[in-house]
C-alpha cells in the first residue's frame, strides 16, 4: 500500500456540527401526527378574502350554476309552501279571507320570499316599505289607510347602503336614518330586513353591518365538484385514441413534403375508418385503438355530493334527485332538512312577515293588529287519506266541545270555515240550529 495514502478523520468540532445539522434535518421533517395537531395545517386550508365582498361574482355565480341557485332559493320556497296563516283576536274569517286574497293579487308573498333569498345570496337584504310618506321620517301607522298608495320593494344589501357603518359599527342603533337607497335616504322605520349568518367581530366590519352570504361556507368543495366536472369532461374526450405506428415517421418529419405525406395518410384512413369501416395500411405500419377506464370517478362524484351536500344542509335527494340507497327511505334526511327550514328560514323571517301583514292590514282594514301572529303550514306533506282523517278528527273535537258548552255554534262554524273541513263554507250568521243540540258525532247544528 502506498504510504502517501491520507486518511481523512473528523475532529470533534466538525462531527458536532454534523449531528446538529441532521438534528434539525429530522426536527423538520413532521410526522402525520404532527400535522393533524399543528395550527398551520388548519391556516393553510383557510382563505384569505371573502366571496361575499363581491357582488358581481355572487350575482353570475347564482345565473349561472343551478345549484347555487338551489342552495339560495330552494330553501326558502319549501319554508314557505302551502302558505301562511295569520291569527289575531281582531279580525274575523273574512277579514283574514280579504287579507288573503289581497296578499295573492299583490305578490306580496313573493316579494317576502325574493327578499329573503336575496338575503342568502348576499348576506343581508330588505324590504323596502314605499308608503306616501317621506322617506327620511319614521313610518307612521296611523297614517296609512284604505286611501293611501303602498308598494313593497326587496332590495339586497348592494342596494341598502349603510353609508355610517365603517365609521360607527353600532350604526343600527344610534343611526335613524342609515340607508342610502340610490341616492335616497331612509328611515330605519322604512325597511324590513332579513340578514345572514353573523360573522365575528374581526371580520364583521368587511360585510358592512350585514351577514354572510350562504356561499361563503360553500366554495371549498364547490370549486372541487367543478373540477370533478372538467375532469370527467377531458376524459370523455380523450377516452379513445387512435395510435398510428408509421414505418419512418421521424424521418420524414424532417422535410415538409414527408410531413403532408403523413398527414394525407392519416386524414385517408380515417376517412375509410369512418365510412368503409375497414383501414388499409402498410404491411410496416400498425395501428391500434387505446381507450381510458372511467373506475373511480364515479365514487369520486358521489363522495363530493356527500360533501356538498354536508355543507349545504340539504339532504342528496333534494339536490341532485339521488334516492337513497339499501333499507333508508329518506325520512332521516328530510327531518334534517325540516329542521333546517324551521331555524334558519322560517323563524328568522317570522318578525318581517308580521310587520309587512300589519302595514296591509291597516291599509285594507284600518285596523293596527297588535296581537298578529303568523303560523307555517306544516312541512310533512299529508296522503290525501290522511288529511281526511285530520279534518275527522278536528270537526268530531269541535263537536264535543259544543256539546260541552265551551264553544258556540257561531264560532264552530268559523273553525270549520278556516280549516276547510267541508267542502263549503258556512253561513255564520246563519242561526237557525242555534238552539239544537248535537249528539251522536253529527253536524246537524251546522
């Protein structure tokens, strides 16, 4: 062996300096564990901006993509289907009837319900009340009759400018009048509002004293069911490919007479592909057909439902018209969905619903209903058998309670009235059988 041969040892100082380098080398290398557990996993899944501060982008994405229009308006038709039914010791069936049929012949139920979408869809809408009053005072009841003009408007909140909120954020309370409606300045008195989910207080200044949009929670696996869609799109165009193996190819790629020559035998066995279905080539050439397997993306589209669904609260089946699968009906779902109905939509519009039927009724009936209460039809749709053994039950229960003396003829015949329990209604007024007694489970007072 060679004596001039050196061998290379480490010093103390330097094998110190290894070990902590690789010391830290594993310190940074995090384990799985380490992750689920870490704050900046959680940060790096969040967004920095809001969909809700864009107006424009809320709007095209509700035109646009049918289910953002579910998730807007779809809720808030079945909340109120059937109708509403209004009660208050002032007023009679007939009242109520009138108010009614003023109510349908005006839209007004349609204005409630498009205010409250758009308040889903923005974050916070109103409705604006269009008396002859001026629009900067207070509304006054009093002032309102059979006489006056009144027209309701829904605006969102893009329209209702609260022009004091970035300055003051208790704007609602210590402001009369915080609404800029194009150029209009508005008493609070004059607008009925329905707003979104409220954000912290970090965040609740962006949105400008009104809620979130119902989007905002929905744009994480949104954006992964549109990628889903144009995955599945790129596939179904790449599916089957015709792969041509030409004797010389590259060579005469290298001149661009060889080039129009490979093309022209490409375009002509296609051409006799397509129409003599059979392909003529050189004993050196080869052809061969690959197609791409579509395993997996199904699963991979129902489990993105499951989650848009999750984040929407709203059963499969109401979204994509999926059944249920194995021994589930989808009773559970619905419930779910009907409690959803309950909390967010019904009884967060209960208040704006009263305040709107009492301007009308004191425009029809001069009358400023303050025990007004308003009641949802139920959501559980009734068999045509079932809502016949309802009406059974309720008339045979009306019956008893005239029998008992509880109630008199004139105001069983107004319960019959409202609930529709015959096929006609009764004359109230009408007295000739006031005086009978009924017995055996009849309706011979009536």
């Amino acid at each position: 062996m060679s004596k001039n041969k050196k061998i290379n040892k480490i010093n103390p100082e330097q094998q110190n300096i290894i070990n902590n380098n690789l010391t830290g080398f594993t310190k940074n290398i995090s384990s799985s564990t380490q992750q689920n557990l870490s704050i900046d996993t959680m940060i790096r899944g969040l967004r920095l901006g809001f969909i809700t501060q864009y107006r424009q982008i809320l709007s095209g994405a509700y035109i646009q993509h049918g289910l953002i229009q579910k998730l807007i308006s779809q809720p808030v038709d079945d909340a109120f289907k059937g109708g509403i039914n209004i009660k208050s010791n002032m007023l009679d069936s007939d009242d109520i009837a009138d108010i009614n049929n003023y109510i349908e012949d005006n839209n007004i139920l349609d204005k409630i319900k498009e205010t409250i979408k758009w308040g889903r869809l923005f974050g916070g809408a109103g409705l604006v009340i269009n008396v002859s009053q001026k629009a900067d005072e207070e509304l006054n009841l009093d002032k309102i009759s059979k006489f006056s003009k009144i027209d309701f408007y829904p605006a969102d909140c893009w329209e209702l400018n609260m022009q004091y909120y970035q300055q003051n954020p208790s704007v609602e309370l210590l402001e009369e009048i915080p609404y800029n409606f194009y150029g209009e300045r508005l008493h609070k008195s004059r607008v009925l509002t329905f707003k979104g989910r409220q954000a912290p207080s970090f965040y609740k200044r962006q949105f400008r004293g009104w809620g979130m949009s119902e989007v905002e929670r929905l744009v994480a696996s949104f954006n992964q069911f549109l990628k889903n869609n144009e995955i599945g799109f790129e596939l179904m165009d790449e599916c089957k490919i015709d792969v041509y193996s030409i004797n010389g190819f590259k060579n005469a790629l290298m001149s661009e007479a060889g080039q129009s020559q490979i093309e022209k035998q490409v375009e002509l066995t296609n051409q006799l592909k397509n129409f003599l279905n059979a392909i003529v080539m050189d004993s050196d050439d080869k052809f061969e057909q690959k197609t791409m397997s579509f395993a997996g993306i199904g699963d991979m589209m129902k489990e993105n439902r499951m989650i848009l669904a999750s984040d929407l609260n709203m059963p499969i089946t109401k979204l994509f018209g999926v059944s249920s699968a194995g021994f589930n009906a989808g009773d559970d779902d619905i419930e779910n969905y009907n409690s959803m109905l309950e909390s967010e939509i019904r009884d967060k519009s209960k208040q704006l619903i009263i305040q709107t039927y009492r301007i009308i009724i004191k425009h029809l009936k001069d009358i400023d209903v303050e025990d007004l209460r308003v009641d949802f039809k139920p959501l559980r749709l009734l068999t045509g058998e079932q809502e016949e053994n309802v009406k059974t039950q309720k008339l045979n229960r009306l019956l008893l309670l005239v029998n008992a003396g509880l109630v008199d003829i004139s105001t069983a015949k107004e319960c019959v009235n409202v609930d529709n329990l015959i096929a006609k209604d009764l004359d109230v007024n009408d007295v000739l059988f006031k005086d009978m007694t009924i017995t055996g489970g009849t309706n011979e007072g009536f």
